[in-house]
C-alpha cells in the first residue's frame, strides 16, 4: 500500500510497507504544520529548490535519520556543506533509488538561500517519481508551462501535486489549465493558505474540475490518500 500524506505547504510524506521519503520538508517555520521535524523518519529528501519554506528542515532531519537529499547539484552542495548526505541531480535526468525512481523535471521559478546573504542554488525543479509502482508527480514551485502536456504525456501519473496560492506560483486558474496538460488519475492542489499572499479556497479549483477526467482530491493538513 502506497500512503501519500500532505504536511503542509508543499510537504508530502510518501510510504509503503519498506520505504519512506518526504517532499519540500518545511515543518519548524510553518504556522500551520501539525508535526514537528523531530517526528520526520525517512530514507530521503527531495528538494524542489533552495527557498527557506521549502528547504525547510531538510538539513536537520537528513543529520538525524542519516537520510539522504535528493536535490539539483547546487542545491544538494550547499547541504552537503551543512553537512547532510546528498545525491546531486539534474533537470532531465532520472535515477534508481532503494525506494524506486526519481525523475527531475523543470520548474518556472527562482531557488536561493537567504538569510544576511543570498546563496544561489541553481535551478528550481519538479520531481516525477516510482514509488511502490505509482507515479507521483511534484511539481515544485512553479508557473504554467507548456511542457507540462510533454511530462503528461511521457508519464501516465497516477496523482500530480500542484501549486494553486498564486502570488510565486500558479493560482487557481493557470492550474486547472495544468491538470488539462498533465491528465493525472487525481490532483492534490498545495502551496496555498500557509501565508495571507497566498490564500486560496481549494473548492474552488475542484469545482472547476468537475466535469474533468482528473479527480482533485483536496487533503487536510495531517491527511493522508492511499493510491
């Protein structure tokens, strides 16, 4: 049994019977998350990109479960400097893991660390991946793109995970327009509420999907879907 549970933001926690990886892992600066970092057991990180509300906790939970982040090759130096384990990759490139196969994909945003500096970390990206024999696609942050029809129709998903909040990423409207490009089984809508600039009413995306092929399957914070 595959088990995907949302955390809020743009965190997702993947499992089944032998493997457990996270997506986007921010936890300790998100007001609305439900669980701390300390709680995080997994194999593996995946990273979209370097902003702290997706960056997260990554470094701390990788030290602590001497798990390994799965990230773009600046991205993923940058936390090996900090002193977790990490597998560079690259947009285009895919990769067999214990846990199945991670694809990266392109993603139409920005990625820096930054605190009194700004630290570039290369390229955002999305993340298609096999898990437990699913296709799980996270888009990261990201606008609209035309390649998404190419990422659809190269990998029959089973669920895509997409930004609705607007504001840094695509809003309501743009996304329904990328379920159309993707044609996943099922889409779970993420990045909206955790801050004012990006409140959104996710009923709202799913009413505009009714009569779609894809089902929105909007969770709660601490909810989970089993594929």
């Amino acid at each position: 049994m595959t088990k995907l549970t949302y955390l809020g933001h743009s965190c997702f926690f993947l499992e089944d019977e032998k493997h457990r990886i996270i997506f986007d892992p921010f936890l300790s600066g998100n007001p609305l998350a439900r669980i701390s970092p300390e709680e995080i057991k997994v194999e593996a990180i995946l990273l979209s990109h370097g902003h702290g509300d997706h960056l997260g906790d990554a470094i701390n939970i990788a030290r602590s479960n001497n798990a390994l982040i799965i990230a773009p090759f600046e991205l993923a130096m940058f936390c090996q400097k900090k002193g977790a384990s990490v597998h560079p990759m690259h947009i285009g490139g895919s990769r067999g893991f214990d846990f199945g196969k991670v694809k990266l994909t392109i993603a139409h945003h920005g990625s820096a660390f930054i605190d009194e500096d700004i630290t570039y970390t290369g390229n955002p990206c999305g993340f298609v991946v096999n898990f437990g024999g699913k296709n799980i696609y996270h888009s990261g942050d990201t606008g609209l793109f035309m390649d998404m029809k190419l990422i659809g129709e190269m990998n029959k998903l089973d669920v895509a995970l997409i930004p609705i909040g607007d504001n840094f990423t695509m809003g309501v409207e743009d996304a329904v327009k990328a379920v159309e490009f993707l044609n996943p089984g099922v889409v779970i809508p993420m990045h909206f509420d955790t801050f004012d600039v990006i409140k959104q009413d996710p009923l709202k995306f799913a009413e505009k999907l009714k009569n779609s092929k894809t089902r929105a399957q909007i969770l709660k914070i601490g909810e989970s879907y089993i594929l």
